[in-house]
C-alpha cells in the first residue's frame, strides 16, 4: 500500500454519487461510518451546489461495531423513504463498511419499500471512482429500462436479440423524426453540463430529437424510457460506454464512437450521427465555422508550430486533446498517458500514432517524473499537472477531472463541439503567449522603460522607488550568473539550468559563475 497526498480518483462509492447526485428523484442510501461523509463536499465545494447529494449515510461508530449495524442500516433507509419520497433508491456500503460485511442490498429487499430498490456492489479495494459511476448507471438502466425490453417474436426483439451489437432497429414510422438519448454526463463532471447544452443543440439544429440525457437530469422514469429512442450519443465512454452496450444488445440501439472535441472530430461526430438517424448532414456541416481554425492558421499562431506537449488525463479527454494538439494546432506530443486502467489500451494506440511511450499509472509522482523527463513547453493535464506545471515553471492548462473549484466557471465554457473548439483554442494558447510575454518583459527588465522600479505606462508621471526585494539565490549560483540566466526563454530554462548544475556537478565546481554557465553551454551544445 503506498500513502499519497493526491488521488486521481475516488473510491467508487464516490462514482455512484456522482450518478445519484446529477439525476432527479432518485436517493443513495449508503451504509458508511461517520467521516465518510466528507464526499458531499465534492460537491457543495468544488461544484458548487446549491443542495447537498441526495445521499443518506448510516454514520455508524465505533462502538456501534459491537450492536447491530444491520438493523442501523435497515433504519437509516426506511427513514430516507418516508423522508424523501424517492422514484427509485440505490444502496451500498463505503469501502470501510464494505468491511463488515452486512450486504445492504439484502437489507433493503427485507423492507419491501414501495419502489425499486438497487442494490450496488462496488470493491473499493479493486476498483475506482469512474468505474463506480459506469456500474452505478449500468445497473440502474437494467433495473429500470429492462422490464420495457422488447418480448421475445416481436420486431424490435428480433432486430435485437441474438443479434451482434449494434443490429438496426426497426425503421421509424413516417413523418417521425430521428431520436436518440444522450448518455454519460454526471455531476462533478468537467464541463458535462457545457458540454450537454452544445451537443444538445448541434441535434436539434441537425433535426435529431433528444428523449433523454442521463444520468445528468434525468429521472428513474426517465431511465425507464431509454429504449425508445432510435440511437444513442455517448459522450464519456468512462461513464456510458457500459450501458450503451447493454441498449444495443437488448434494444438493438446502435451508438456514436466519435468523441466530438476539437473541429475535426465534431464533424466526423455530425457525419457519423447523419448516417445513423438517416439524414444529410451538408446543411449543418456548411453552416458551422469554428473560429479556432482560423485562429490555428492565422500569423499570430505561427510562432506556436511545433511546441512540445505532454498530456494526461482520463482516457476519453487525453486521447482527444492529443489528436487535437497535432492535428489542429500544430504541436508535437511528446507524452501522454492516461489513470484510467480501463482504457488502457485506447491510449495505447494513440500513443503509438505519436511515438510517444504510453503511460498508464494512478500515481502522480510518476507523471510529474515523466513531464521532467519529456521537457515539454505545454501540459495539458488535471489539477495535479496544474500544480505541477507551477512548480516546473511550465504553461498549463487543465483538459480532464480531477479538477478543482476555477473549472466549474458560471460562464458557458465547454470542452465539446465547435464552441467547445474554440474554448480549447483560447484555454490551450493563452498560458503559452502569457509565457512569452513574461520572457520579453524579463528580457527588457533593465530598459529605461520597463525596469522594475518603472511606473506603469498608463498612469504617468515618475514612480517613486520600490524598496530593494531581497532574492535568494538558487545554492552555488552567483548573482551575475543568476541574471544570465533569467535571459534564456522560460520554456528552456529549467533545462539549462539542470544542465549547467550537472556540469558543475561533474567538475567539483563549488560555484556556478557566468563562466560557468557559458562552458556548459558550449558542452551540451556539441
């Protein structure tokens, strides 16, 4: 077992959470000693919510271990019921009650509550957060849409059942337009409510109705009905690619692939939905223009060709930002990887169309090792990369969960669609321009004009002298050799500077002067 400060992901308790908290109607009752509560304020803190999840929690103690923690349960979902009213409940245990062992789903079934009751086995100590969400809404749609399944002779059962996924359905009456549910997005999504209002709009424009987004506002009744539309969307195959599966194979429902981030991929998105609802896509595809490719093209973007970037995320988000970052803006992938163990092998293959090694692994030092060891000039990472970017003096810009509370902004920024294209463009380009800017007001720090003691150009007049800031040198730097320094572009200076200290380093030299700093570079420049 290893002790860490961060975690990409949370217990998947914490997933099932996520579910229950974005739909309506629907209530978590979850067997789990007191502090386990601390998951609601995931919510109410970094999302921002108005109410707390609609989680009941046991909250049973120490001392309780040596009662009847069954009979806490069995009371803690009763009063929920007459409490809440729900639709529908889902009940389990947290990764320590999972310990003792009282099997909340039986518990629940012995009540004989008026409503459907899903019981939830989610191994803490196996599995995580995303799958947590993915098995959550797994079982809620068989438990809820599986009783409209299609009877065995009828057409819909014979398009479907014993069929390979993704049979076609039936063809709609006439006069009916194309259908489809849209599925994955939950709370404390990144940017899942931005991203459903665009691609919720981008149907509508392409004459494609929407029965149902889930689990994100939806009802269990809601769920009930999933099997009525003609496909589905999938937008986060972390969440809904599960369950999509299951809809294909009971309800013959075919689904989208194509995750739609970036301009490229959203067309393909528009085409692929076009052939599935049986309709041209030209119209819309010839009305809609991204500003970001223009941008991408323009002269003020020319200096940003090439630029090296590593990324890591969720797997849906990473391999995306990936394609985009080379085949929309030009830059050069030289990391990416994934903490998604599920998706493993989809990183994998995109990492190969980059020849970059793959990495796959929950533990943040070992990304922060590679982003040294890559050296490049852009991260496009979570909120760890963030705070690893900062320590590193890298750009930085966040494209995947976890994140924190200045992801959730209250303006309209999502990640998906041609909208969504040109917040990446604006969030992907911006701390590398900043970063220039930094460079040149370093480099002309001394000027006349722009020294540190020098007002702002906007206010006028003589500035009155700043006290002396007192700086500390980097140990063995001399101050000459220190400002030399500071004049080399910041997206290479972290090297040169390990460069020069490992030159000194190797030749016993106590005390890095400007000499110094010029013969490593000469050395490393051979």
């Amino acid at each position: 077992m290893q002790l860490a400060v961060w975690t990409y992901e949370g217990p998947p308790h914490v997933g099932a959470m996520r579910v229950a908290t974005g739909m309506q109607g629907l209530h978590y009752v979850l067997h789990a000693p007191q502090g386990d509560t601390y998951a609601d304020l995931l919510f109410t803190m970094i999302e921002r919510r108005s109410a707390r999840p609609p989680v009941t929690y046991t909250t049973f103690q120490a001392q309780d271990l040596g009662g009847d923690t069954a009979e806490l349960f069995q009371a803690a979902a009763r009063e929920a019921y007459e409490r809440f009213r729900p639709q529908a409940m889902i009940v389990g245990a947290s990764c320590t009650a999972e310990l003792i062992q009282d099997d909340p789903g039986g518990l629940a079934r012995a009540l004989r509550l008026p409503v459907p009751v899903v019981p939830l086995e989610l191994p803490s100590y196996s599995k995580k957060e995303n799958w947590g969400a993915s098995e959550t809404f797994y079982q809620l749609v068989r438990a809820l849409a599986g009783p409209n399944a299609p009877a065995p002779g009828s057409p819909r059962s014979d398009a479907s059942r014993g069929a390979p996924p993704g049979t076609p359905r039936p063809a709609r009456g006439p006069g009916l337009a194309p259908s489809c549910n849209i599925l994955g997005p939950t709370a404390l999504g990144f940017r899942h409510r931005d991203d459903v209002r665009e691609i919720a709009g981008l149907l509508g424009r392409m004459g494609v109705e929407v029965k149902v987004v889930a689990p994100m506002g939806a009802t269990p009744a809601d769920l009930a009905r999933l099997g009525e539309a003609d496909f589905n969307v999938v937008l986060y195959p972390e969440i809904a690619g599960q369950t999509a599966g299951w809809l294909a194979r009971v309800f013959g429902q075919k689904a989208t692939r194509t995750i739609p981030i970036g301009t490229g991929a959203t067309r393909a998105f528009v085409e692929e939905v076009a052939a599935l609802a049986g309709i041209d896509p030209a119209p819309v595809l010839a009305a809609e223009a991204s500003r970001a490719a223009w941008y991408a093209r323009s002269v003020d973007s020319n200096y940003l060709t090439d630029k090296r970037v590593f990324v890591f995320g969720d797997a849906t988000h990473a391999v995306a930002a990936a394609r985009v970052a080379a085949e929309e803006m030009g830059f050069r992938v030289v990391g990416l990887g994934t903490y998604s163990r599920e998706f493993a092998r989809e990183v994998r293959e995109a990492a190969k169309l980059y020849g970059v090694e793959p990495l796959v692994t929950e533990d943040y030092l070992e990304v922060e090792a590679a982003i040294q060891a890559a050296q490049p000039e852009l991260i496009l990472g979570t909120q760890m990369e963030r705070h690893v970017a900062k320590r590193l003096g890298i750009p930085c810009a966040v494209i995947s969960a976890p994140v924190h509370v200045q992801d959730y902004p209250a303006r309209y920024s999502p990640q998906m669609g041609f909208e969504g294209a040109n917040v990446l463009f604006d969030t992907w380009v911006h701390p590398l321009m900043m970063g220039l800017e930094e460079h040149l007001l370093g480099m002309f720090r001394e000027d006349f004009e722009f020294h540190a003691e020098a007002a702002p150009s906007h206010l006028g007049g003589a500035a009155q002298p700043a006290p002396a800031a007192v700086v500390e040198l980097p140990q063995g730097w001399t101050a000459e050799a220190e400002a030399e320094l500071k004049k080399i572009p910041f997206f290479v200076r972290g090297k040169a500077r390990r460069n020069t200290e490992r030159y000194a380093e190797e030749r016993d030299i106590r005390s890095i002067t400007l000499e110094t700093l010029y013969d490593a570079k000469a050395h490393f420049s051979r």
